[in-house]
C-alpha cells in the first residue's frame, strides 16, 4: 500500500505534540507544594474580648468576628439584666468603709454610699458614682453593707468597676452580730464586671454584707459600684 508523505508528517507531529504536553503535565504537578504544618498551640480561656479591629471591606472573617463581639456583649447585658432583676436578690441600703476618697461623706462622690443601690457605673473606670478607699495601693480596706430584710443567704455580688481584682474576703453577719467568712481567696474579676460568690444556704439569717480588699494587689483605685445579697426567708 502506498502511504502518502503528508499523511506520516501529521503522524509525526501528533506523537511530538502528545510528549509535550505530557512533559508540561508533569511539571505543573511537581510545582504544587504541600501545605506546611502548622505550630498552633492549644486553645485556652481568653480575658474578656475586645472590640476586634476592623477587617478588610469583604472580608468574611471580619464579619465572623464583628458577629461574636455583638452576641458576646448581647449575652452579657442580657445577664447584667437578669442579676439586676433577680427576685431574691436586693441592694444595700447603708454602707460605711474603712476610709473614702478624699474623706467622702454622705452621698459625696466616691463615698460608702455610692456603693448602696443597683449599679450605675456603666463603662469601666474611675467613676465618683462608686465607693473607693481613701489611697491607692494602701493595703487592706472594707467596705460594710445593710439590707432591708435578712435572709437565708445564698450568694453575695460584688459589682466592680475600677481595678477589678481586689477583693479577698467575704463575711455575712447573723442577728447575733457574729461574722461568718463565706468566700475567702484570689478574686478573678476583670473589667466592669462582678464577683460572683456562691455557697451553701446559711442556717441563720443575714442583713449585713461586709467585703474585704487588699488594694495593694491590684495597682491603682479599686472601686466597687454595688453589691447584691441573695437570699430567702426560709
């Protein structure tokens, strides 16, 4: 049979072309790197988040991150609320101190009293609308609360909302007079925030809140805006 000469060229090109392309094939694969490990260390419990910096325009993880902040601050204004309106807990209605800011008396800014009532201090830092001892850093100081009714207590709140982190005793006092250390140890409370302190029902009842803080821990004015006696009648 008489094969024609443009017929072996095309054949010859075919063959040339199918090599080359093969080749190119081979060289993007081998240009593809692998992913290089990661050094992550474990996650752990962070402070309270900040406000997060902005991201760029677009930027899925941006908004990720603006949508936690929002449902975190939504979470914990619903629980300021919900302390706030607790239906066994009440606010001091008298409160003296160890000693007050410029010997603050009355409902003068930074007295004892500014620590009676629900809280008003709404942003964290120094606020003439919360009590705090007369210097900073001068060691131990105290702050000694009335209620309207006395209770079989519970839990006791302590709002802080300047130089959190003070506190280091908790003592209620029954009918007798007699001091009774309910929480004594390392206050963990960060920011505008409260010490929340729990134990079993006392067996007698409680009108009188008396906190204790060692202003020396934590730099700085330390200043509480309220605290809240949790109880029952029985």
């Amino acid at each position: 049979m008489k094969i024609h000469p443009t017929l072996i060229c095309c054949y010859v090109v075919l063959v040339f072309l199918s090599g080359c392309k093969k080749s190119s094939s081979t060289q993007e694969s081998s240009a593809v790197k692998t992913p290089a490990a990661t050094n992550a260390a474990p996650a752990t419990t962070a402070p309270a988040a900040s406000t997060p910096a902005p991201a760029p325009a677009g930027s899925s993880a941006g908004a990720s991150a603006e949508t936690t902040a929002k449902m975190a601050a939504a979470e914990w204004a619903v629980k300021q609320n919900e302390i706030k309106a607790d239906p066994n807990g009440q606010w001091a209605i008298q409160a003296t101190a160890s000693s007050t800011y410029n010997d603050a008396e009355g409902t003068a800014g930074w007295s004892a009293a500014q620590a009676t009532g629900a809280p008003n201090v709404e942003k964290y830092g120094d606020d003439a609308a919360a009590w705090t001892s007369k210097t900073e850093d001068g060691g131990i100081e105290w702050l000694d609360l009335k209620y309207v009714k006395p209770v079989h207590a519970t839990e006791v709140r302590v709002r802080e909302s300047f130089g959190s982190g003070a506190v280091i005793k908790i003592e209620l006092y029954d009918d007798q007079g007699g001091a009774h250390v309910v929480w004594q140890g390392n206050d963990p409370t960060t920011e505008l925030n409260y010490l929340m302190v729990k134990f079993p029902k006392t067996t007698f009842k409680a009108d009188r809140v008396k906190v204790t803080l060692a202003t020396n821990v934590v730099p700085g004015w330390n200043e509480i805006d309220a605290v809240q006696l949790v109880g029952t009648d029985q």
